[in-house]
C-alpha cells in the first residue's frame, strides 16, 4: 500500500513548506492530506483504478494529480524540486521522527549538522540542549527518533512480508522438482515486522527451482546462485534466501531457521541433559552419534518430552516450560472468528457498501459485523452527523430483514476528543449495538492527559471497545505517551474492550500489551478496521499477533455467536 508512502511525502512537503516560511494554508492543505491518507487504509491504487482520487476529503485537483503521478511513475516530480531547494541535510533530518522543521533548520544553521551521524554526536556531546528552544528532554527525544528511524530501516512490515513469502512458496511449490517447502524465520514465527525471508526446500534436481526463484519477476538483483542456497533482493528491498536441505533433515532445518535464537539455545541446553544434539540436521545420540530423528519438526519436541510449540510462541518467553508441564494455551484460531465489528463503508470514508461488505464478511463465513463510521469532528475521514446516523441505523435494519442467517450491528467509531469528552451525546450511543471509541487526534500530549482521555472513555457505559489503544504507526509513528498498566485497569474494572486492530500497518495492541490484557482479565476484539472488502482479510494479521500474545478463544470477544455477543455488548449498561 502507498498510502502511508504518500502520506509521508505529503507530510515532508509541509515540513519543508515550513522551513522556507511559506503560506500557513497551503502548509496546512498539506498536512491534511498527510493525515487523511495515514488514516485511510483504503489502498489508493484502488481508489485511483476507480477514478476516485479527488473524492478523498482534503484532495483538490491539484493533490490528485500528484497522487496520481506518484501511483505511476514512482515519483513526485514537485517534491523533487522542492527537495532541491533547501540543504540537502536539512531534508535528511526531518525523516527523523522528533526532529521538526525549525529544528532542523536550527540544528542546521547553528551547529551545520546535516546528517544522522553528526546529529548523534551532536547529543554526544551535549551541544542540542543549549540550543535556544531546546533542552535536556530534547535531546533524549531526538535519540529516541533517531533509534525508531534505524529500526524502521531495516525491518520488513508483517504487512509486506508474509503476502510475498508466500506467493514465492506457491509458485516454487507447484514446480515438479519441488517436493516440502516452508519458510522459516522470524516470518514463520509472524512478528510484527522481519529481518530476511528464509525458504527451505527439499528437492533431488534443486537446479530448476533455483533457476524460477532467481529470475521472477519481484527480483532485482541476485546476490548468489547455487544448487544448495540462492540469495536474491526484490525490488521492495526484501532479502530472500532459498536454501536445498536433504529430507531427513527438513524437519530439524525448519525448527533451526524459525527460531528464535533464544528459544532455540534453550532447547539445546535441554538437549545436553538428555545426552542429545539437537541441529540444523537432525537430532542425535551424543555419545554414540546415532541419528534420532529430523524429518519432521515435531520429532524434535518429542525426543525433549516437550508438547509441540507452535512458531508463533517461540520467544523463550516461558513457552518451552509451559510445553514441559503440557500447560500451552490453546491458541485462537481463524475458523473460530465469527464477526468483525471495526468497520467503515461509503457512509464514511470506505469503498463499498454496507451490503457489499455484509456479503464479503458472509462469504468469509462469518455470522456479524458492525459498522462503525468516524463521527462527526473527524470531518475529513467522513465523519457521520447524528442525523446520517439515523440514517443509517434505518438502512441497516432494512437491509437486516433482508439477510438470511447474517447480521449486521449498527455501529460507530466515536472520537475522543481532546478533553475526554465524546464525539456523540449518550443519547444517540445507547441507540448503538456496539460503540468503539478511539483517539484520532491530539496524541502528542503527555501520558497522563491521553490516559486519561482513554479512562474517561471507558468510564462511559455505551463504550464498549477502545479502538488501535496506543495509535502506534509501524515504521512511521510510535505509540502514544500513555500509561497501559493504568489502562488495562479499568478496562478490566468497567468490563470495557480493548480491540487488537488487524490492520498490518497497526497492530494494536501489540503482544505484549495482548497478554497482559489476558493476565489483567481484559477482552479483547480482533478487528481489521477495514475500509473496503478486501480489508476483511486483513484479520490474519490480527490473529497472528492476538497467537504470538497466547490469546486463546475465551479471551476473544469476537468468538462469541450472536445471542452471547448481544448478552457481553449490554455488560456495563447493566451493571450500572
Ligand atoms: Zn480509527
Ligand atoms: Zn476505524
């Protein structure tokens, strides 16, 4: 998706704008723009295909044609000028996130930092805080900016990742030569973002799958070709390795390139208790060197008394002693989703239907789903007025006497404002089946305000979820200050929900706060936010995440059929 390319760009162009002191409202359009694409997960080379650009809120002629010229040239030939006319350095320091436009320009002229490298000696040496305007806290904000902008370099998103790694393993796969192929790595294991792509296959005339592998069509440069491993570039900047192993090893091999590191350690320090060895190419007595096993991976777990530990759970994050007391979780499944309750139509800012998209969510076997648009202040994503929501909330139940074995909930995405206050009076939110709460805006503030705002939500007894908690960006914006021990709290007190947004580009929560809701007794919903049909699979990312936080069906709202997700939707109305 481009969306979030574009808005980068669209946001760059402001910043630059700023630098150069020009027109507050043309500044302005820009930002918008940036902010409407980020919050748009509508792929716009869709939206383009249907000659839909302009009726994007905050797009005029002007910025469609730069959309449009950037979806098909790969370039935005304004930006480049635009570029040209500052310092180079100055343009490099606004990719870090922290780093403002008259910070840059201030960085620039005062100490001529134009590049990462003299910004981080800059704080070295402590030259930043004495700047005028700036301070201690300052420099640690720019240190943090500079370490996320590293690390959004050289990570690949789920997102990007996962769909390549297995159109390539469809394709090698339907090969003659081709008999067992699997990736492996940090991809197999689903975290959020990945290193390179491992491929590992079996095959007695490996040749010709090397040969396909090397010459389709998403490489751009090969890095080696041989029998045994072959390494190429795609043209996204994705590493990919296939690597040829003998069939009594594939088993071993695939448990060895999952990973992780530290999982892997572990169990071969079980392994020497045993008197085994445990590698890439079997497991063997140690003294006498017999080989025990290899061919499938859960020969492995067995020869260590150990229950089968699933790819996504191993972290060594206590999963290898839960396998040794036989206490895994029972991780959630696809086929147990039974509704997606975070969605967004053409009454909002989406591109189908409500019916189209009841349709799609039906085809996906799915018995529900909510549709719930921006509210009212989110006005350039669409946002409904009270009466568009009367509206709609008729056409809904219309379209529900129509319906065999489906429904559809009537819904919204309410905004928490700035003070905590909700976008919609009480009033109109207990007319609602489900009312997800959200940030969209006004998120730089400190921890204790945007918690705050999210405890005020929560406090509501319509609210029944809170929408992506942290607001986190993958590679583009980290989440905000906030302070999720408190949060999860009084979710927990009040019985409110908290959503794992599927989104790729989100995830949120992340693991880590999914299993401390399991722990804090919080309920999650899996949701993909989606703005079309096509989002409606983006759930495969949130079931991921949700597996690889030991979430298990009962802590998952959206497993619930129907009457049992009515009865936990009017929870905190009840007990109030
Ligand atoms: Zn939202
Ligand atoms: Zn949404």
């Amino acid at each position: 998706m481009k969306n979030l390319e574009l808005s980068r760009i669209f946001e760059q162009i402001a910043k630059i704008l700023k630098v150069k002191n020009e027109n507050p409202f043309k500044i302005r359009a820009y930002e918008k723009v940036a902010l409407v694409l980020e919050n748009l997960p509508i792929d716009l080379e869709t939206i383009y295909q249907q000659g839909a650009l302009d009726d994007i809120p905050g797009v005029g002629k002007g910025i469609a044609k730069k959309i449009e010229e950037y979806l098909t040239t790969g370039k935005m030939e304004y930006y480049e000028k635009l570029k040209e006319s500052i310092p180079a350095g100055v343009i490099k320091l606004l990719d870090v996130p922290e780093v403002g436009p008259k910070t840059a320009k201030l960085l620039y002229e005062e100490l001529k930092v134009d590049n990462l490298e003299k910004l981080e000696e800059a704080i070295k040496g402590h030259k930043i805080k004495n700047l005028p305007g700036m301070g201690e806290k300052s420099e640690i904000n720019i240190l943090r900016g500079i370490e996320f902008y590293k690390r959004s370099k050289e990570r690949v998103p789920l997102g990007l990742a996962l769909p390549l790694a297995e159109e390539i393993v469809k394709i090698l796969s339907k090969l003659r030569e081709t008999e067992r192929i699997s990736f492996a790595g940090s991809l197999r294991r689903k975290r959020e973002t990945v290193g390179d792509i491992d491929i590992l296959i079996t095959s007695q005339k490996p040749e010709r799958i090397m040969k396909t592998f090397v010459s389709l069509p998403q490489v751009r440069e090969i890095l080696a070709e041989g029998p045994t491993k072959s390494s190429i570039i795609t043209k996204d900047d994705v590493h990919i390795d296939v690597r040829v192993v003998g069939p009594e090893s594939f088993g071993a091999a695939l448990q060895y390139f999952t990973g992780s590191k530290a999982h892997n350690i572990k169990l071969r320090e079980l392994a020497v208790k045993k008197n085994l060895k445990i590698n890439e190419y079997g497991i063997f007595d140690s003294i006498t060197g017999k080989r025990r096993g290899g061919k499938e991976e859960e020969e492995i777990y067995k020869a260590l008394n150990l229950s089968f530990i699933p790819p996504e759970l191993r972290e060594d994050r206590g999963e290898i002693e839960a396998a040794q007391e036989n206490k895994l979780p029972e991780l959630i499944e696809k086929s147990q989703i039974k509704g997606d309750l975070h969605l967004h139509t053409t009454w909002s800012d989406g591109i189908n239907s409500i019916r189209e998209m009841a349709e799609a969510a039906k085809k996906r076997g799915y018995q529900y789903i909510a549709i719930t648009e921006h509210s009212q202040s989110l006005k350039f994503a669409g946002g409904l007025t009270e009466q568009k929501l009367k509206e709609q909330i008729e056409e809904i139940h219309n379209l529900n006497r129509e319906l065999k074995d489906f429904t559809i909930l009537t819904g919204i995405e309410v905004d928490i404002k700035s003070d905590g206050n909700l976008d919609f009076s009480d009033e109109i939110l207990s007319k609602l089946d489900v009312v997800i709460a959200a940030i969209h805006s006004g998120f730089k503030q400190e921890s204790k305000i945007n918690t705050a705002r999210i405890i005020k939500a929560m406090q509501n007894k319509y609210v029944n979820i809170i929408a992506h908690p942290t607001g986190r960006l993958i590679g583009y914006r980290e989440a905000y200050e906030l302070d999720m021990e408190r949060i999860m709290q009084v979710a927990s007190e009040t019985g409110t929900i908290l959503e794992l947004n599927a989104h790729p580009e989100r995830l949120d929560l992340n693991e880590i706060y999914c299993r401390l809701a399991k722990e804090k007794g919080v309920q999650i919903a899996i949701q993909t936010d989606a703005h079309s049909i096509e989002g409606l699979a983006m759930m495969d990312f949130g079931l991921a995440i949700a597996r690889r936080g030991w979430l298990e069906s009962r802590d998952i709202l959206n497993v619930l059929p129907l009457d049992k997700l009515m009865k936990r939707l009017q929870y905190k109305k009840k007990d109030y």
